[in-house]
C-alpha cells in the first residue's frame, strides 16, 4: 500500500456529517471509509448491470437453468 501525503483544504461542517454517517472520529478514517464505500457502491452497480442484463450469466443459459431446477 502506498500512501499520499498532501494538503487540502476540507469544509468542517460536511466532514462532521460525513463522520456522523460513517461513525468515523479522524479525518484519515473518515476519507479511508468514504473511499471504500464508494468503491463498494460502484461494485454493487456493476453487479445490478449484469443482473439486470444477464451479462456473462448462466443464469441465461436455458440449457443451464434446466439443470437447475431438477
């Protein structure tokens, strides 16, 4: 993992309702879970695109789905 040092300034009021949301107490805690919340939140996008175009799926396979309900 490599780190970043560097110098921002940051609005007070949306990083206290930032860390009320994520119940993070430091500003590196708070931007560390913001991260990952969002990358989880572009997972989760990705996995209803191909649910909902059946992308790469077995699931529209009927040759597949046949087998399954047996």
């Amino acid at each position: 993992m490599s780190l970043r040092e560097t110098s921002v300034e940051i609005n007070e009021e949306l990083l206290a309702a930032v860390q009320r949301v994520l119940s993070t107490s430091t500003l590196r805690e708070t931007i560390d879970t913001a991260f990952r919340e969002i990358l989880r939140a572009a997972a989760r996008r990705e996995e209803v695109e191909a649910l909902s175009t059946m992308d790469g799926m077995d699931l529209a396979n009927p040759e597949i789905m046949a087998e399954a309900w047996r």
